[in-house]
C-alpha cells in the first residue's frame, strides 16, 4: 500500500549577500555610475554600433571596441506598466520600452517617465533623453538612469532627485 505524500512547509526569510562582476561589459556600468555617460561598442569589421554593448560583434563575432553614444534616442516600441518592481514601484505606472540611441543599430529596454503618462506621449517615433539618479545614488546598474520624452527633459532633469546628462 502506497502513502500519499504531504510535504510540511514553514516561511522563512534567507538573505544571501554576494558579489558578482559585470565581466566584459563593466566599462558600460563604471562610466553610467561616475560619469553618466552611455557607452555601446563598434564592431572593428562591420561596424555596427551595438547598444546596450557586446564584448563581440552579434553579426560577424569580430572584437567591438568601446564608443560614447549619446543621451538621446527614439522610442521602438513601449507600454505602460501599471505593476512594478521595488526600484520603480513609487513611480508606477511608467512606461518602458525599446529605445534606440541615435546612431546605434539596435534598441536598449529601458524605462520611460513622463509627467503625462498617456501611451500618445510614449509612443512609436517618440524622441527621447536620458535622465540620471543624482551622483550619490547611482550603483552602476540599468536602474540609473531612464528616459523621457524630450520636451520633458528640462523639468525631469531639475527634479531634486535627478540630473540631466550632457
């Protein structure tokens, strides 16, 4: 005769503290955390500027080497999300979405802030600019930095809690 299982369960909370490097693409998170600047890589053979970066080209797998790419770029495709992860869950909803950078030949997922939250003011074809979290609060992570829509720049960068780029 066979017994049915029953599993016992207890909550319980685990904190693992670890360190993980960046590898390769650190370049990338050093100079968004220090310098606010956005950084892709080239590849040395057919030249595509891949954004966010990749140690080897995606296309040809030659050796990209480190470019500086500008704070501005257009919205690809975005949505608004209404449910939220703990970094942006004040700002909820917000938009995210596939940006390209001007002169980058792919699209980097980032969030979208907008005073105006409507899908119009996040939509395909949207020009856009990259916001920053002041100097003491950026960690070198993706959450760094966002961006807005470009006639809201001026009034997002001069928030007490962020700051424009160049």
């Amino acid at each position: 005769m066979s017994e049915k299982f029953e599993d016992h369960q207890i909550r319980d909370k685990i904190q693992i503290d670890y360190k993980y490097t960046m590898g390769g693409q650190s370049k990338f998170f050093i100079e968004l955390m220090k310098n606010k600047k956005l950084h892709g890589t080239k590849c040395a053979k057919c030249g595509k500027i891949w954004m966010p970066p990749r140690k080897h080209c995606s296309e040809c797998y030659t050796p990209a080497e480190w470019v500086e790419m500008p704070h501005t770029g257009t919205i690809e495709v975005s949505t608004i999300v209404w449910y939220g992860a703990a970094e942006f869950i004040k700002n909820v909803p917000y938009g995210c979405g596939f940006i390209k950078l001007d002169g980058a030949d792919n699209s980097l997922f980032q969030g979208i802030f907008s005073e105006n939250l409507v899908p119009s003011k996040i939509k395909k074809g949207r020009r856009v600019r990259a916001v920053f979290k002041k100097s003491d609060e950026r960690e070198g992570k993706m959450t760094d930095f966002f961006f807005v829509p470009e006639d809201e720049y001026e009034t997002w960068a001069n928030k007490p809690e962020f700051e424009g780029g160049e």
